[in-house]
C-alpha cells in the first residue's frame, strides 16, 4: 500500500504536517491538502488555539487539528494535550498571531506557572518567539551554570565578562551576571547531516524535524541553544553528542538554556538524560568540555519580520537543501 509515494515528497509532507503517518501517505501527493493547511494557519486565531480540547466542534476540530496535534506521555501513553502539528505549523501561526495578535501573544507569554495545555503552548510559542530574537542577535542578560557552585561563590568575574558570557549551579545559583552578544544570523531548517557541513557562522541552524533528538538550534563554531520555559530541562545526552559531531567537535562548546524572566532567578545547571529520562551514569567524554549558560529573553524585543506579517520572508527551499527563514 501507497508503494508508489515518493520518498522525498512523504518526508516533505511529514515534516510540515506532523506525524501522523496514515494521513501523510494516503495524502502526500495531493496539493490540496497543503493548500488547505497554509489556508487554515492563514484564518486562525489565538483564542481557538487555547480553546482547542477534545469537546471542539466538529467544524472547529476539523479546522484546529489540522494544526494541532495530541501530545502523548511517553511513558504512560496518557494524553496531556494539545502541541503543534510541526515546526513548520508553530513556526507559520507564531509569525500569524504576533502580527495579528501581538498584545495577546505576549501577555500570553508572561504570565507565569500555566499548566496543562496552556503551559504546552506558552512553551511552544516561547521557543518560536526565543528562536526569532536570538537569531537577530544583540546583548542579552546572562549567568554561567557550574554543577555544584555555591551561591554567590567568587572567582571569574573579569575574565568571564571578557569572553561575553559566564556563571554556573546544579543546586544552587550563581548571581554573577554577564552580557550575552550574539550576531544577527540568518535561520536555517536543516533535514539532513550534509545540510550542515557547508553552513558559515553567520548561520542559525535549527532541525526541520519535531521529533530530532537534537538542541533545538545551533550556530558555528560552537554555540547551542535550547529555549525552555521549565526550571528543570536535563539535556539529552545523545542529542548534544549528535550536535558537536555536526558542528564539527569545536573547542569550549556553549549551551545556552533560552528563559522567560519569571524562570531565569531559579535556573541551575542541567544533567544530562539517556533516553529512559533518567540521568546517566556516566557522561560521554565529548561533553567535558560543554560550557552550559543562562540566558535570558524578555518580552521588549521587537521581531522585525513578523511584526510587518511579511510572510513572504518564510520559504522552504527544495529538499536537496535545507529550508530557510530569513
């Protein structure tokens, strides 16, 4: 069955669909299927988003679960919610409702200690907001994380802000603050390894792929970033491992944890998991060397781009290269 979907044209469809491999199958070679989730992402709205549950409407869960998909505990195989379909859904809505619906979206975004569903999609749209702010770079708050600093421990100061970030903890806090800069990059969907080797430092790579076991966005030489709005969100081990082999294994590999400000005061130095999520015994010798860093995004910045609804700045490339934002 469905032998005859092309291989190329089923991965395209599953990373901007989502994963629901039946639907992608029976539909990969229909154009208006994704005529009809770009014209779905162009008439929604923020309220039908937080109203989205499994009571929806027949004609309000059509539309909205083309959008927005179940999220599933991995272990327990229990549903908590709602999560978007794919980057490509979260990346289209974000730049919709922050043009659309700028004054919602952010006091969506501040408030604090949402649960359920609510924390599943203020996390979500935090990482497409952090993800579009770090890539136009700037000067951000920051603190270096160092397992097992005391609080208020002395030492580095100087030498930390010289080298434009610092600070460290895995219990407690380290208060010294430093300023993060980071160059304005142009952000780049990758799909494949090879997608990376030839990428510039002027490059702010992200995986196509939901379900990429990666960091969430990476930059040559040696910078990582992953957006949370958790207090505690332990690294995948596998995932760094895999991200220094792309970015070639380069010398004091960085981490940045991206925080809201109501969780950057308690955020501590991160273990790393396997993929039970539990930590792990023993680390793998590549990631000795990974420096992990606290930074901090609030809500003033202005994404120029989505602002103006210029919607024409988000293309896909061909699947022979890797898929661009600008």
């Amino acid at each position: 069955m469905y032998q005859d979907r092309p291989v190329d044209v089923v991965k395209e469809c599953y990373s901007r669909w989502g994963g629901i491999p039946r639907y992608v199958l029976r539909h990969a070679t229909s154009k208006a299927r994704q005529k009809e989730l770009d014209a779905t992402i162009a008439v929604s709205s923020f309220d039908a988003i937080l109203r989205a549950s499994v009571e929806s409407s027949s004609a309000e869960c059509d539309a909205v679960h083309l959008l927005l998909h179940f999220r599933v505990h991995p272990e327990r195989f229990s549903h908590e919610g709602f999560d978007f379909a794919s980057k490509y859904v979260a990346e289209k809505v974000f730049r919709l409702l922050y043009a659309r619906h700028w004054v919602e979206l952010m006091g969506f975004l501040a408030i604090p200690n949402q649960v359920g569903g609510r924390a599943v999609y203020r996390g979500a749209l935090f990482e497409r907001y952090a993800h579009a702010v770090l890539s136009q770079g700037g000067e951000f708050q920051g603190r270096r994380l160092v397992r097992g600093q005391k609080k208020g421990a002395e030492g580095g100061e100087h030498a930390s802000k010289a080298e434009g970030v610092v600070g460290e903890s895995e219990g407690a806090i380290n208060n010294e603050e430093i300023c993060v800069s980071l160059p304005a990059r142009e952000t780049v969907f990758f799909k494949r390894d090879e997608d990376v080797t030839d990428v510039d430092p002027s490059t702010y790579l992200q995986p196509a792929s939901s379900n990429a076991i990666l960091v969430d966005a990476m930059a040559k030489p040696n910078d990582m970033f992953q957006p949370t709005c958790e207090r505690v969100h332990p690294c995948k081990q596998a995932g760094l491992v895999e991200a220094l082999n792309l970015l070639g294994n380069p010398a004091a590999p960085r981490l940045y944890f991206v925080v809201p400000p109501d969780v950057y005061d308690d955020f501590t130095y991160q273990n790393c998991h396997g993929s039970g999520r539990k930590k792990v015994k023993h680390e793998d010798d590549t990631l000795d060397e990974v420096e992990q860093y606290v930074i901090k995004v609030n809500y003033a910045h202005e994404i120029r781009a989505a602002k103006k609804g210029d919607e024409s700045r988000v293309r896909f490339v061909p699947r022979r290269k890797a898929m661009k934002v600008v």
